[in-house]
C-alpha cells in the first residue's frame, strides 16, 4: 500500500493520530499480533470465571489460541489450545470445567497441567514428555489474569504488581461473581477502541449516561483560559481532599502514570464522582447493596486502571467494570465487557442487573459508534494525521508513544 | 498473480477484451481508483440534489469520501469528508441540511465552505486556517455535477461544457427535481458494467422493454452485409431529417465523439426512437405531462450523453435518466440511476413512477445480470481475450483504448 | 507469511503433518489449483449424470469452470465454460440438457463438441475455427468421470483404468441412477478433507453409525500390542477367505495401493463389513432390494476406491456412494457426495432414500465438524506439525507424500 509498513513507527510524527495503515492495514495487524499481542501482557479475565478445579477459560486473540486452566492445587496454568498430534482445537466453549483436557479427534489426553497423559496407537519410543501442550505465561494481579506469549515475558509486571496491589485489593476481586458480561464487535481497528478509551474529550458530546458520574476533568485533563482552570482548581482540590481521607482508611488512591515509560504500561488513579456520588451508575448511588470486600464507605469514587495494550477497569465500592480489547480484523475488534459484584450478592435482592450494567452498556455503544466513525475516515484518501489536544488528549498520546516505542522495539529484535 | 501488474496496460492487445486482472485484480482496482477516479473528471449526482444552501451530497468512491455543499450563495464546494482532527467521518448520509459541518466525535465545526470555524481544547498558536477541510474540485455542466480529485484537474473540461451545453440545456436540469433514484450492486468489476454500456450488440437478446423504444442500429452500429446496410441506411436517413429539424428548434442533435481522443473523454448524439417515440418508455409515449425546460414537442428522440469513465444519460422531452458508476471492490461495482422530471411534475397527476422507470429498472437488472456472467467467466482459467465486433463493439474498444491510455498515461506520470 | 511458499514442500518433515500454511495460505491454494488440480485427473462425477444426448455437467474447481457434455454419438466432452468472445460464462447450471451451447450475451453459438458455429457481426475473415471453446481432457473409468486440465495429461491414467475395471465393472455403474446428491461446505482446506478420509483412526471417536457396518481394522490398519495383533489377525483371515470367496466369482477384491508411486495415485481393497453385513446401512443389510449390474449376492461387503487428490467411493452390491472434494478458499473445501442405485430401483419400493444415506450423511456431517476442529487449530500460532502414527494413519502419510511429491515436481517444471 505505501511500501515497507515496517517503516512507519519510525516516521510517526509525534502529537499526531496515527498514519492509516496503523488503522487499516493487514501487515500492520500481524505486527500488532506479533509484538504487541504476542510480547506484552495481555489482559484475557478475572479469576471469578475459573474459580473451581478444572475450570477452564479460552481466548482467541488472531492466531493465538490460548485455555486458562484452574489445577487441582488452584494453581493457575495457560496453553495454547491445540493438540500436538494432528493440531485440532482442544476446548471450544469460552468457560467448560474439564477433569483432563481430551482432544475431539483422537483423543490425544492432556493434565490440566497440560502434561501429555494418553495418545493411542503411537509407537514404542514415542515420548509423551515431548509432546505436552505448549505454555503460555500466566499471572494474576489482585485477581486480573494476564498471560503472556513471549518466551520471556518482560520482567517489569513485578513492579506493577507491587504499585497496584494496594490498590486493587480492597476491592477483593477472587471473592466477587460475574454478574454480566458482554461483547462487542467494534467496527474499526483495535488501537482505535483504546485511543477512545484513554480521552473525555468527547464525553460531554457523546456520553450522558456516562457524564452523570463521571468528572469530564479527570484522565488528564488539563485546563486552558481562566474559566476551566477556576473549575479544574475546585475539582482538583476535591480530589486531594478525597485522596487523603481513602488513603486514610486504607484505600491507595494518588495517581501513578507509567503509560508510556514502562514496558508493561499503565495508569492509575482515584477519581471522585459528580453530585457526590457513589457508584458509575444512571443515579450516581451504589448498583449493590452488598459492598466488595471489607468496604464499608460507599462513597469511594471510581478506580481507573488502564494496562498497555489492552485493558481498563473502574472500581467503585459496590461493582467493578473490566474491559478488554482483541483485534479480530485490521478493521474490527472484539470489546468485552464484564460486571463484577460481591460474590454473595443476589440479583434482585442486592443489585439489579439492569441497573448494574445501564451505563456501560449505554456508553460501550455510544463509543462504538465513534469508532466506527473514526475507522470509516482513516480509511479514506483524504485522511491525515491530526493533532491531538496537550489538554485533553494527552493520554492518546501516550498510548500512542507507547505503541509506537514496542512497536519500534520490536522489529529491532 | 502474474507478476507486475502494472505491465498489463503496456500489452493491451487492441480490438480485444481487457486481459482477466484488469477485471480481478485487486491491485489493479487500486490503480483504477488512483489514476483514473482519483484524476478524472468524475459524475457523481445533478444539481436538483442539492438545490437549497445547506444541501450536502456524499458520495464514497473506493478510498475517496467526498461531500458536495450548496453554500448560502448557492455556490458547489465539494471537500473530502473527513475531519481534520481525528479523522472521523464527518456527514454520514447521501442526503442531508447542515448550517455548519460539525464532526460527530469532537465537535470541530466547519463552514459550507469547508473553514475550520471552532475546535475545542486547541491550544494558543493552534492554527485554524491551516485545518480547514481539503477542497475537491467540483463543476456543473449544465445540472450535472462531476468532481475531480487531482490537484490540477484536467483542462479540457471547459471544452467539453462549451460543446455539450447546447446540448443539455433545452432539459433544464436545474429544474428538474429527483423522481426516483435505484442502486444496483452489480456482480462485477466496474469496467464490466462500462464495457456493457458501451455496445447495444446484446440489447435484441436482453432488453425486450428498452428495444420497443431504442433503435440497434444507434450507439456506433456499422452495418455488414446487403440487409444491414439497407435497414441502417434507412435509419440514417430518418436520423439526418429528425437532426435537421430538432436542430432548427435550437435543439443540437448531431453526433460528438471524443471517446477516445480526450482526457475528459466524451460522445453524444441524438438518435430517433422506435414506432415515432417519444421517450423510452414501454408504450414509447411520454411518461410526465409536463415537458422539460421550455419545451414543447415531446418527439425529440433520446439524447445519450456519455462520459469517461464513469457515467452515461438519456435525455427525453419529458424526463432524464443518468447512470454513475462506482468501484466497490475488484469484482462488484454500483450503478447508481437517477430519473428526473420537471420540478412542477406531480406524481400520479403528471407522471406515474412505476410507468417512467420501468424500462430501465428492467433494463437495469438485465444488464446487471449480464455482467455477473461476464465476470464469472473472465475469473476461470479458461478466459482470454476475445475480438470485438469492429461493427458493433466499436465503441467498448474505444472505451479500452481511453481507459489504457489514461492508465498508462498514469503509471509514467 | 513465513517468505517464499515455493519452499515449504522441500522442507517437509516425514511422518509429521504439514506445516500450517498448507492449510491456510492463498499463496498454497493457487499452487493447489495450478499444480495438484491443474494438472492431475481430478475426479468430477458419473456418467448417469449425463446419461442422455446434449446433458451438460457443469464443475467449478477455483478458478476452472468445466462443462463435460455427452454429444450425439454418446461421447463425452469437455470444455472450460467461458466464451471465446467477451468471457461470459457459458452454462450456469450445474445439471442441464441442450442442442447448442449458446452464449447468453451476443449468442456465440457452440457445438456439443465445442466447435464455433454461429458468431454475429463478425467481419469477413473472421476465422470461426480458432474460436472454439477451449478443450479439456476427460475419461470415463466404468463410469466415473475424470478431467484433466493439463495440455499433457498423466499417462498412467491407463494403468489405473486397466487395473480398477475388474473392481468396478461388477456394480455397473453406466446402469446407475442418481438417487440423492448432497455438497457440504467444510470449514477446512480440501487437504484437511482428505487426510480425514484416509484413516480410521477417528471412526471409533466420531462415527457411531459408520462404525455399524465398518471394521476399524481395514484402511491400512496396523496393529500394536499383543491384544490388537489378535484381532487382526482374525479379521486378515476373514479378509483372506473373502477375497477368494468373492474373486472366485468374477469380484475382484484384494487390495492394489499406489496412493504414494504414481503420478495417478490410487488404492483399492474390498473389504468385509461388521455383524456378516451386506452394506454400510445403520442395520448393516441392503438398501436397494434391487442389486446393481447382474450381481445376485448381497453379501459382496464394501469396496473402497480412493484416488489422488480428491475423491474416494464405496460400492456394494446395492448401492454405491462416490465422494468427490474442491478446495473453495484456503480455510473452506466442497465435499460433494452421491448415492447412486441400479436405475431400475424405485424408490419407496426398492429403497427408501433416507434408509439409503443415513450412514454418510450423518458421517459427513461428523468428518465436517472434526476438519473444522482441524482448521481451527492449525491457523493458530500455537501448531506445530505433529507426528502420524504409523499404525493407523500410514494412508494420510502417502496422501502427503504424494501432494508434496506432485507439488515439488509441478514447481521443479
């Protein structure tokens, strides 16, 4: 299309969108689903989906198969999903509870810990310990699973584990229940799902469910002209307030921001609600009367949580909502979705599920829509790259740096 | 598929079909969509479209999205309809008003004539005059409005408005309002459906309805063979008497061909219908009460008006229909039909709907046909080039020899 | 994907499967098509197809579209089924009887053994000789229909023909009718199709209604351990008695295999059936009362017939079930399967058609759903080739012999 794609990352002007092919081209998926998808850590699902022995949850990210196992000694174990033998698909379903993993075709037989235990008709010599499912690096942070393709994984997921437990934990992930969960084929490439993810830029014009709770001043913004700063200034001070009164009783809140300077990148921050409120929800109060863990404030804003490449998560009091992102085609992408409550709460008793899942459910289509406008551009000849607002765009920004830096780092290996 | 397809072109055999890529290849429909729709002179729509200030117009061809405004002086702009920040799409529909072009996502707005009027979040220094949106050329001949994508659009427009608007103007396009407009997804590359224009070599076998109307020995017949020259002689006769008689009434009639021999490729002729019709209809009658423009005699044979390389029009005493056609991928194309009336016409008093467009929605779907077998064929191992008919398919080989040279002529730019 | 495809069959590692883009590359798909079905006799139907003067069976094998037609002096023909003038396909159905072969868009006009006899508006000089359609080779062996799209075919087509009649000859296929037709898209490469075919190793697995009538022991069967040499050894005896019990009258049986040594690779055994059965039927006895040719005995088991690259058949002494497989996309094959019965048999009377395609209907449906296990698999970054075991899968080892054989010496030509 426009020669080498490999020479783009070195050419991407910085403060700019992205040229189209990073948009729109097949060559350009391959290279994601190779060095972004198939190096970093990738964000698959919460513990609560494989609770129990045998538990097992699938993911197809391009051509990577992948089965999260639960053993028996609740360790957590990651493969891909395909039989050494004649290469057949192992598991179909999303979520299945297996005693042994055994291959549809032949009946080629796996342990959860993907070790080789049966494979009929192979002759004397054959060695089983060579052909064990293939690993896949797996890790849970406070309850969000990981995985990661590269022989090696990069080693700086220790120091966000570190940073975040504090975090995370009060929230208490491993004893919450899916309440819902939902997915979406977004029609436009994968990054531009995650550009719309990381501004409010576009909040007030395309979220009034959203803007209900959410402060439009937060995930970076940053004022200009003398009537945004007064506003920014009230927020700003309400957030240190707020900041110090959570850390007070043991929930970490201050920002931390390693977007774009670590490999495994990310950005966290506790942000209060609007009209004092509680919960991301269509009246600002709890969805659930049964609050996450040991909590026992309700008003304890929303946790942000956002990880390179792929994922971003509110935590609130009552629920927490995880989103992640898989490429399908250079033009589509899979956005799920999924509603976390107490694991002993009960649907119309403690939290409606309609109401749980109104504002998300409302703002996922609302952003799909935009990016699906978005991708119906940046397709065409007319398109060039734009710049971004320093105020409010900031965070686009540096997913785009950090694409671009792995993306670079990549092909240099 | 068979090496550098941009070599086709170079070993065009002449008198004979296009070699199979030209109708298959996806490359080469990037081609056509560069060097030809991305440098001609292309049809898109007439001016009754967009007839009040406001009026927008898309139309996507391929990669190129364009929009055609009516501003409050009632000038043309046209733009390529993508936002100058993100790259979102701008206006969605093929009709619609707008006071001011406002991008969806972040709201930048723009004026009718394209001015970058107001972005958000910009910061001091933020040039707007330098954002505007990227103008598209557009020109009027006479009500049909044709656009150019090249940043120096071919000269030799002006010669082929001078020529053609004594032809055109007695139908009074600009009074004309939309009767009725079909689009067709035609099984097959887009020259296919051009190619099948371009001769009226299978309308005894295919059309029944056009064939009560339209004579076969029009649109570049050449007789052989003592009966053939004897009927087309008599043909001659009675278009010579009918082009001295329309002419004297200041309707221009005779014959302009600059198929092959233009940039901006064209031909005309005036030419008699069948039984003494009127217009192409299934009774050869007129279909609307109410003549075009200042008319007054409702036999004035069919006027055809063809363009390179997209485009072709009939042209009765009481109604107009123009055809567009536009790449889709290498193997589909869509024929866009537009049938125009007086602006006065009254549906179900003047004219009936069903009546005006049954020849060529038949017609249509015919021809559509057609070209799914034709581009069935031309796919299979089995296809090669085959002879035109020098009597017949004069004018498709002068469609190739303009559509190779116009390539060629690309290619070494 | 992985550089230059042309390299991939000298790399093949012996007894593994074949490297994923086998399965899932265009770039293979077009090497298929040109090299394997380009140039091989790839079996198409049978003759009670075109039983009659003028009947035309179309096939579609990528970009090859045949038409094979029985003329007036009962020959067979064939042909690629496109016109010589502007490329339309010729014959749209896939069954069909005619005098001529008129193209539907200016009506060239064909004889049944493709010479032009009619082309309108030709000049003088035209030259209808070279204008005929494009031959391709076809051979009935006792009634089943092979072509050839190469200018030279493979000679050994003889030896095979010379070889199987003895087999085929007994089940009169020529006397047959068509009682039920049945395609299925398989979500896999044709290879995937094939190299399911060629073992039972699945059967025990995945065909509960097959495996009524079918002995896991045949197919190329060998056994391991003490247990499995046992009851191999008693089934190779009831093998052994059979074949002569069968031979003896005039039915030949034992078991020829060239599937790996010859350009027109090919294997045949007649094999016993399950519980003394008489055909592969869910209670193991005949569908058909009336039994094909001038057999009297029903107890004549099933003989197998499998040809490289793309078809197999099974014929008892009542009916005879063909199968014949075309790659549609890399990722997609048709499986085309036919039942065929003595042409005197009425149904309801003599058979009844589901009684007759039980077995393989739901069979197919099963080796449908196991290739798409397969393909699923294979495209994931996750396969690696893995190894066949020689005791039961040594027939999927000489299909892959062959096919890199052929495709190796196609791109050494």
């Amino acid at each position: 299309m426009m020669g080498d794609v490999r020479a783009l990352p070195a050419r991407r002007k910085v403060g700019y969108t992205l040229e189209a092919p990073f948009y729109t081209d097949p060559e350009i998926l391959k290279l994601d689903l190779d060095l972004i998808f198939g190096r970093h850590w990738i964000f698959v699902g919460v513990e609560p989906e494989i609770a129990e022995p045998g538990d097992c949850l699938t993911v197809d990210i391009g051509p990577h198969a992948i089965v999260v196992t639960r053993d028996d000694d609740m360790a957590l174990n990651a493969f891909h999903n395909v039989c050494r033998h004649r290469g057949a698909r192992l598991i179909e379903e999303r979520h299945s509870n297996v005693g042994r993993v055994v291959c549809p075709y032949h009946q080629w037989t796996y342990g959860l810990d993907g070790a080789l235990l049966f494979a009929g008709h192979m002759p004397k010599g054959f060695d089983k310990s060579c052909h064990g499912l293939k690993t896949v690096h797996v890790r849970s942070l406070a309850g969000l699973i990981f995985v990661c393709l590269a022989d090696e994984p990069p080693a700086d997921f220790a120091a966000m584990e570190q940073a975040m437990t504090p975090y995370l934990a009060p929230h208490d992930i491993a004893h919450c229940k899916v309440a819902h969960s939902e997915d979406i084929i977004e029609p436009g490439n994968w990054k531009l799902t995650m550009e719309n993810n990381r501004e409010c830029y576009h909040c007030s014009g395309a979220h009034p469910e959203l803007t209900k709770s959410i402060f439009a001043e937060g995930f970076g913004f940053k004022p200009v002209g003398a009537a945004a700063e007064a506003s920014a200034a009230r927020f700003h001070a309400l957030v240190d307030t707020l900041h110090g009164e959570w850390e007070n009783i043991g929930v970490a809140s201050r920002e931390i921001d390693h977007l774009a300077d670590c490999v495994t990148g990310y950005r966290t921050e506790r942000l209060p609600l609007e009209d004092a409120g509680e919960s991301e929800t269509l009246d600002t109060r709890v969805a659930c009367r049964k609050l996450l863990g040991g909590l026992t404030q309700k008003r304890l804003g929303a946790l942000s949580f956002w990880t390179q490449p792929n994922s971003w998560h509110h935590f609130m009091s009552d629920h927490i909502v995880t989103f992640a992102v898989f490429p399908i085609t250079a033009e589509t992408a899979l956005l799920r979705t999924t509603w976390l409550v107490h694991q002993d709460a009960v649907e119309g008793i403690d939290y409606e599920k309609d109401n749980l899942i109104a504002v998300w459910h409302a703002t996922n289509a609302q952003d799909s829509s935009l990016v699906g406008k978005a991708s119906d551009g940046v397709r065409t000849s007319g398109y060039q790259p734009g710049p971004y607002s320093p105020d409010t765009e900031g965070l686009v920004e540096k997913f785009c740096v950090w694409y671009v830096d792995r993306l670079k780092a990549g092909l240099a290996a």
